[in-house]
C-alpha cells in the first residue's frame, strides 16, 4: 500500500527511483517549484529514496498497480515529472485519464533498454506516446525516444547542473574528526564500489597503501562482508564507519548517505561499477562538483558523453589498465590533486534554460 495521500494543492509531481535520481532532483527542484510557483512532492520507488527525502512531501510506490493511484491522489497536480527512465505504464495512464500534464525529464535509454523497447514497439510506443514531451540528456538518447514518439526535445543532462564547491579548511576538519580519519596520507576513495570490483581494489591498496589512506564505499550495503572476507585473506588492516575507530590503512564505509561528506575531505576519486562490464559506471560529477581528481575505468557506458566532456576539461583520467591507474595515483602524490571545474560548471547553465522553455510551451 502507498505510504501517503496526497491531498494537497497546487503542486507539481516527481517520480523517481533510485537513492541517485532522487539526490540529483533534489538540487534543482527549487528551481522547478519557483517556476510553477507550486509545492513538491515526490514519489519514489526505492526505500533508499524515499529516506532521503527530508524537506519535501514524498510517498513511497512499491508497485504499479492502477487502482492504487486512486487511493494516492485526491488532488491532481499541476504537471507530473517522470525521471530518467522511469516509464511506469498505469502511473502514466492514470494521470492522463486525469488530464495531467506529463513530461519525462532527463529522458535516456541505454542500449539494452532501446532493443527491448523495440521488440514490444506497439506496447511502448502507446505507453511513451502518452507523455506531453520527452526531454532527453543527449541526441543519441533523442534519436532512441524519437521512435516510439515525435515529442522530444533535447536540453541536455540535468544531473550536471550542480555549482562548483569550495570546501574550507574547518568543515574538512571537522569531516575528519567525525570519521575518525587521522593520517597524513592523501585520501583516495573508492566510491560505489561494486563487489565484483573487489580483487581490482585490493590489487590498488596493496600497491599504495604506504602512500594513501583509501575509503572503500560499497555500492550496496549487503555486500560489505565481501569486502571484509577479501581484505582479511589480503592482509589488509581495515575498519568500518560504524564502528567509528581510527585505521592507519583502509576505512570501510558501511552507513548511507555519507559518501559526499567522505568526497569533501579526500584527495582523489575512483568511480565504482566502471572496472568490469555490465554495470555501466557511475556519475562522476558528484566528485567534480568538489574540486576532486577522478580516475574511472573502461566501463562508463552510461556516463559515456559526461566521461568525455570532463576528458575535454581534463577533470578525468580514465583506463582499462590497473598498473595505468596505480602508476597515475602515483604520479598525482608529487602533484597537486585539487583541480578547478568552475569552467565546465558554467556552460550546463544552458540546461535549465533550455528545460523552462520548453515547459512554458505545455501550459
């Protein structure tokens, strides 16, 4: 059953999934509320998500199911915003039975997704027809869409619209107390982290664990054993967040939610799910956004088009090759890590613009 009912007027509607897409949300919705001079609320798929979620109404949808959209909505909103590929097909025909106007933002379709979507064309081509516009991230994602409908627009990735961060000299401090970080080793981090990674991250600490001081983040929580058995039989001294006690070599970072606090206080980035094939990456610009050094491996199918952007601003450094990497995080010890992504930053200021127009178009 739906955690809420929404009751509530004058408000716009976001549908989300994952603990990312709704972070990524998060840092323009403000924009968005300001635009249709309304209220927020969100609806999630994912438990993750929907914890996350602190200063805005959200409920949380486990199921498509159509009868339950009743129950949820005595109030329609002003415009329903679905995310990414977030095509729930009752949820869509719900609200367009209810003549609420839908737009899925951020629009993508990988590879995958595309062939299976063209095997059942008659399906999604009704389901995806009956959204108001598509607003996609790239061209090559426009072209996909542009096949099951004529309404797309491309503005560009959302996700990238974040602002250069400086952080001082005192919250970094304080971040490292609260970690129980004391070392005078560069930090170097391992962010979502997949367990298939793992022999590659062992491979990389035992090579520099004399000159970093690395936090491993497990992508998923349920995997941290794993990591544990792993750094044991390699003789690895480690701990763990949770235990909250100081470690000369390995921190592993079992809790949620921290991994941005950890990037505010480190020295160089590793972009987890990009070493072995299958899992496509992860968004590389949470890190960028702090001014960090990012190393990402072969594997960034899904970020493919931001990993060569950040390549163009030499924000990135990228390779198949594990001595490659550990010869780089050598190489960046006698250098100077802290980049500068002001630049890179400014030219995604288009995006929002280009999103507020097009949505202009729909009232």
């Amino acid at each position: 059953m739906p955690s809420e009912r929404i009751v509530m007027s004058n408000y716009i509607l976001f549908h989300a999934s994952s603990f990312g897409e709704v972070k990524a949300l998060l840092n323009v919705v403000d924009i968005f509320k300001d635009r249709f001079k309304a209220q927020a609320v969100f609806s999630v798929f994912t438990d993750t998500g929907f914890k996350f979620i602190k200063q805005e109404k959200v409920f949380l949808m486990p199921i498509d199911i159509y009868p339950l959209y009743s129950l949820i909505f005595k109030s329609k909103p002003k415009i329903a915003l679905f995310f990414e590929t977030e095509i729930w097909p009752s949820y869509i025909y719900f609200l367009k039975k209810n003549g609420v106007k839908m737009v899925l933002i951020n629009a993508r379709m990988s590879d995958k997704s595309f062939k299976n979507y063209s095997k059942f064309a008659f399906f999604f081509k009704k389901v995806i027809g009956k959204m108001d516009l598509v607003i996609t991230k790239s061209e090559q994602d426009a072209e996909k869409f542009r096949k099951f409908t004529d309404s797309v627009e491309v503005c560009g990735n959302i996700k990238q619209f974040k602002r250069q961060i400086n952080v001082s000299n005192d919250e970094v401090n304080s971040l490292r107390k609260k970690f129980s970080i004391n070392t005078k080793k560069r930090i170097a981090v391992f962010g979502s982290i997949h367990k298939e990674e793992i022999d590659f991250a062992v491979y990389v600490i035992r090579a520099l664990k004399d000159s970093y001081y690395f936090v491993v983040a497990p992508r998923h929580m349920e995997d941290v054993k794993q990591f544990e058995t792993h750094f044991k039989n390699s003789g690895i001294n480690y701990s763990k967040r949770s235990l909250n006690k100081n470690v000369s070599n390995v921190l592993i970072l079992d809790t949620m939610g921290e991994l941005e606090d950890i990037y505010k206080i480190s020295d160089v980035i590793i972009i987890g799910g990009s070493m072995v094939p299958g899992i496509g990456g992860h968004n590389p610009i949470e890190a960028v956004k702090y001014n960090k050094y990012v190393i990402c491996g072969e594997y960034m199918e899904s970020f493919s088009s931001e990993v060569e952007d950040l390549k163009r601003f030499k924000l990135i450094f990228q390779s198949n090759n594990t001595n490659d990497i550990v010869d780089k995080l050598n190489n960046l010890l006698s250098n100077q890590c802290i980049i500068n992504s002001e630049d890179y930053f400014l030219q995604f200021s288009d995006t929002i613009d280009c999103y507020m127009s097009n949505l202009k178009l729909l009232e």
